[in-house]
C-alpha cells in the first residue's frame, strides 16, 4: 500500500506539471518567439507602454502566431480594445486558434459582433456571428476554449457562442485582425496541456519592475 500510495503521488505530481500557462503581458517590450504573417496586406505590430499594438491601413488579414504545431486542446485569452470605427463588414480584432500552414480558427469583435470561422485552403468557412453590443476604446477580454471538436467563446467571462466542428484538430495561437484597423493587446495567454509554463516567471518579472519602479519614484 505504501508503494501504492507513493507511486500515485509521484504520477498525479507528473500529470500536473504537464499542463501549464503561457502568458505575454508585453511588459519586456519584444515580441520573441511570435509570427506575423500577413495576407493581402500590409500591417505593424509593435509594443507601447506594455500593450500590442496592431495597425493597418490596408483591406487583407493579418495574424501573429506563437507556440507549437502540435497544440490541440487549450484555452487562449487576450484583452483587447478598439480605439477607432469599425465601418466595414471585414473590420476585425481577436485571437486566432489551432494555426497550422494556412488553416486556422479564428473569434473577434466586429460591427457584426462576436464572429467565428475557419480559413484553409478553401477560404472561409463555417461562420458564425452573434449580436454583442460592445464600444469602441473599451478594454474586452476575450476567450476561446477548444476541447475536441468543441467550442465555445466567452466576453469577460461570459459564454456568448459555443458550436462543434470537424476541421483543424491541432495548431499554434495567437492574435487577428482584418481589415484597414488599429487594434490594442494586452496580457495574452494560453492554458492547457502541453503548455509550457512560463507565467510564474513572468509575474515575478512584473514584480520586480513595479517594485524597480517604486524605488525610483521614491528617490
């Protein structure tokens, strides 16, 4: 029984530190270890005051992945915030799932909306929308779970479209835009197994700068 018991402890300890979090608060002022791509367009991504800032003056789509091919099952959160109008059908900002060649999901906020679909080589399907009465210049977190062949899409925590589907089992993460648009990002993460787990790292980071800037203003 002692073995047992010992067994089970060290194999629930492994299990557990299988699965992690992956979080970017761009704090550190780089975007090391992400992807833009840009289709049909032209965009920039940089970092200000600790925020991501995506900025387009041309009509194509855009994306801006990190991680690994082999991701499936995971939960990927970012804030986001549109400053300016969003006039036409084609305007969007979220965050892009299960990326892998040309193929991927993808949810955002557009004047449609919170509107969801699936791009691969065939172009764009499986859409969904529904109605969300969101405003521009303020801050929304966004969330997407994928497990299996489910999905299901949250607005500050509240569940507002869930749906399954068969295509695209594994891929990357990351943000999306479409359309001539500025977008602001912040505190992205990703949660799920197979995730390597940096956010303690990360916090501690953000501790050690907030207390780095308290001595300053003290001097």
């Amino acid at each position: 029984m002692r073995f047992f018991l010992i067994g089970l402890t060290f194999f629930l300890i492994v299990t557990h530190s299988h699965a992690g979090t992956f979080l970017d608060d761009f704090n550190d002022g780089n975007m090391d270890g992400w992807t833009p791509m840009d289709i049909g367009g032209q965009a920039i991504w940089k970092i200000e005051n600790g925020e991501l800032i995506f900025q387009s003056n041309s009509i194509g789509d855009y994306i801006n992945t990190i991680g690994k091919d082999n991701w499936s099952d995971y939960a990927v959160q970012v804030k986001l915030m549109v400053p300016e109008s969003v006039g036409v059908v084609n305007k969007l900002a979220g965050i892009v799932f299960r990326f892998s060649g040309f193929a991927a999901y993808t949810v955002g906020l557009s004047n449609q909306g919170l509107v969801s679909y699936y791009f691969g080589n065939a172009g764009g399907q499986n859409f969904q929308a529904v109605p969300f009465d969101w405003k521009l210049g303020t801050w929304y977190t966004l969330k997407a779970v994928v497990e299996g062949i489910r999905f299901k899409y949250y607005v500050n925590e509240k569940l507002i479209m869930e749906y399954t589907n068969t295509l695209g089992e594994r891929g990357k993460a990351g943000l999306q835009a479409s359309g001539a648009l500025v977008a602001y990002f912040d505190d992205f993460s990703i949660t799920g197994d197979s995730i390597l787990d940096n956010a303690k790292s990360v916090s501690v980071q953000k501790k050690l700068t907030i207390k780095w800037g308290r001595i300053k203003q003290d001097k």
